[in-house]
C-alpha cells in the first residue's frame, strides 16, 4: 500500500513478475512507456525477468491518463499551456508558461519518486550494489517517457528525505530511445514532423497527425552512420516497421489513446518554453565541489552517484539518433572541460529500431541491465 501523502498510487501497474525466486541480491527494473503505447509494448521483457541471466523484478507502470493509472485533474491539466504560434513571440507569457509547465514535470518526477520508496518501503527491495551490478533499482522511460526520467533526475535531489534513502536504492535511470524534443536539442529540418511544429495551430498539428503512420515512421529501421553527417532519414525496406508485423490483437494490446492531447501538448510546451533543455542540464549537472555543497540551484545531490544511462537503437528513427550522438558530444566536450557531470553511460544496441523491447528483447533487456556500452 502506498505510504500517507505518496503520490506513487497515482500511476498504474501493468504488469509486476514480483521478485525472483529464492533471490536476496535481485535487481527490480521499472519500465515507463511512451505516447499512445502503454505498458503492454513491454511484455516480451516478461519471461526474461526472473531468468538466471537477469534476476530481476520487472515492473511495467503505466503514466497518468493511461489505463489502471489515475486521469489527470482539471487543475493539472492547466498547467500545461496551450500555446499558440503568437505565444512564441511573448517572452513574459514564455516564461509564466515555462514556470507552471516545470511545476507539472516536478510532479511527475515525484509520483516516480514516491512509487519507487513505496517499493522500498514495502517490498523489501534489495540496496544497490553498484560493483556487482546487482540489487536496487533501474528505472527507465521510453520515447515520451524518457522525459519522467531526465525530470526525475533533475528534481530528484530536491525531495525531502523520509524514512527511506531512495538514493542508496536507484542504481540507474535510463533513458530509452528518445529524440531531440524530449532532450531539449534543436531540431533538423530534414526530420521535420508537422504535428509538432509549434508555428502552426493546433488544429492543423492535430489534423496532421495519424496515430498509424507515425508508428510505421517509429517502428522503421534506419541504415544511420555512427556520425551526425551520416544519420539517415529514408527507411530501410528490410527488415520491415515493427508495426507492419503486429497482429491487430497484439496492436490493442499495447496500445491506447488517452482522452485529449496532453502528451502532445506536454511536447510543444516544452520546445516553446525551451525548458526540455534546462532540465537535460539541470539531470546531468553534478555539484560543484567534492564536498558536494551545492548546484547552481543549492541543492546537495544525494543522487550524484546514481548513473544516468541513455539506451538507443542504431537503427532507431532519425530524431533518436540524432539525439544521441548530439548528447555523445556534449559529454565528451563537458568532460574535457572539466564541468562537473554524473556518471553518464551510452548504450548502443547496434541492430535495434525503436521498438528493440519487442523485436529483440533479450538486447533490449542487455542493454537496460548490463554494462557493456555496444549490444
């Protein structure tokens, strides 16, 4: 049961193998989904779980607005504006906007935060062991997801401490497979995508927008160098978009259109607002001294030692690879110049697409728990 005044009931589970049998030092990995697919895209992960390979606990949540979760309010709804193409013009309203809208992903960092102490707290969660790779908590979010995780990271340090030291739990929070809007990078013109461009009007995005040609655009396989001259932007004819395999019974079990368009409001108040960005930064930023005194924001983060993995597909969409090696320079070059950063990882699995936890997921199960940096 959550605990008084957690916030962690509010998301779904969809699926929890609980823990492995006979296990003391098993790892509990917990899964975010992304827009318009919940936690079923995940259930080929299910019989690798409690495998001797894996020992690991898997847990499949579902977000808000998505089903066995709990729908949004009308007052949360709110604080994700709905701009329109003359608002980006507005710095004042820009800001007001930017303001509320990281109020709301503060929220959502902490119904991730007090679901995971509540596993702590009840479930008697193994601590990490970060020399064995063993124990404590991986958490990860995928495509839209991914946003839950760079937010937790960001906002994480900020949350009172109670009975439970999440830090001493949380080995690593992944981001899977997602692209330049979630991480905050500008956008090529050549990955142009006209339901997310914020100079049009809402009706026009939304009216630009199939839910089943995006998913035959996602679920594609791209021939992409290793460098960000050499990203392709055609899709391969072989081997075939993840969603032209599926069955329209395995389609409805994975998929699901909440009421409204939150999600893709969530997207274009965070490029207009450009606080995707901030919190890219504020997730990789370290204190400023051994001592770990503070951020620029005063924090001392307890969570300095919790990796931040980014797990992408070599042969994911275009906006995810770019994303990637964009974030692989920004790091090399952070590194150079001595900033201080957490412990970044990038995993590589090299013949994955978007949708590597379905079409091949004893990679994608690799690439979430194991410590190589290609798979």
């Amino acid at each position: 049961m959550p605990s008084d005044g957690s916030t962690g009931s509010r998301l779904g589970v969809f699926h929890d193998t609980g823990a492995p049998q006979d296990s003391t030092d098993f790892t509990t990995l917990v899964i975010l989904h992304g827009h318009n697919w919940h936690g079923g895209t995940f259930s080929r992960l299910i019989p690798l779980a409690a495998s001797s390979g894996y020992n690991t606990r898997l847990v499949l949540l579902n977000r808000r607005d998505y089903p066995g979760s709990t729908p949004y309010t009308d007052e949360e709804r709110a604080m994700v504006a709905k701009l329109t193409p003359d608002d980006s013009e507005d710095a004042a309203m820009l800001a007001k906007a930017g303001v509320r809208f990281g109020r709301f992903l503060r929220d959502r960092a902490r119904e991730v935060f007090d679901f995971l102490e509540d596993l702590v707290r009840h479930d008697h969660i193994p601590p990490a062991q970060h020399s064995k790779n063993t124990g404590g908590i991986v958490v990860a979010g995928w495509s839209l997801g991914a946003l839950w995780m760079t937010s937790l990271l960001a906002y994480a340090p900020t949350f009172p401490v109670n009975d439970v030291e999440l830090s001493a739990y949380v080995r690593r929070v992944v981001v899977f497979d997602t692209g330049n809007i979630v991480m905050g990078y500008p956008r090529r013109s050549d990955m142009y995508v006209r339901a997310f461009d914020p100079r049009l009007p809402p009706e026009e995005r939304a009216a630009s927008y199939d839910v089943w040609d995006r998913a035959l655009a996602i679920s594609s396989y791209y021939p992409h160098g290793g460098t960000l001259d050499t990203i392709a932007v055609r899709p391969l004819d072989d081997p075939p978009p993840t969603l032209s395999t599926l069955s329209g019974a395995e389609r409805a079990s994975m998929t699901f259109q909440a009421d409204g368009d939150l999600d893709s409001r969530i997207m274009i108040t965070g490029i207009q607002s450009g606080l995707f960005m901030s919190i890219r930064h504020r997730a990789l930023l370290l204190p400023n001294n051994e001592g770990g005194e503070s951020r620029e924001d005063g924090v001392m983060d307890a969570w300095k030692d919790v990796e931040a993995r980014f797990v992408w597909g070599g042969r994911s969409l275009p906006e995810v690879a770019h994303a990637m090696l964009t974030l692989r320079s920004e790091v090399e070059n952070a590194k150079e110049r001595g900033q201080p950063l957490r412990k970044v990882k990038l995993v590589t699995v090299k013949d994955g697409n978007h949708f590597v936890h379905w079409d091949h997921p004893e990679h994608a199960m690799r690439a979430l728990l194991g410590e190589d940096e290609v798979v």
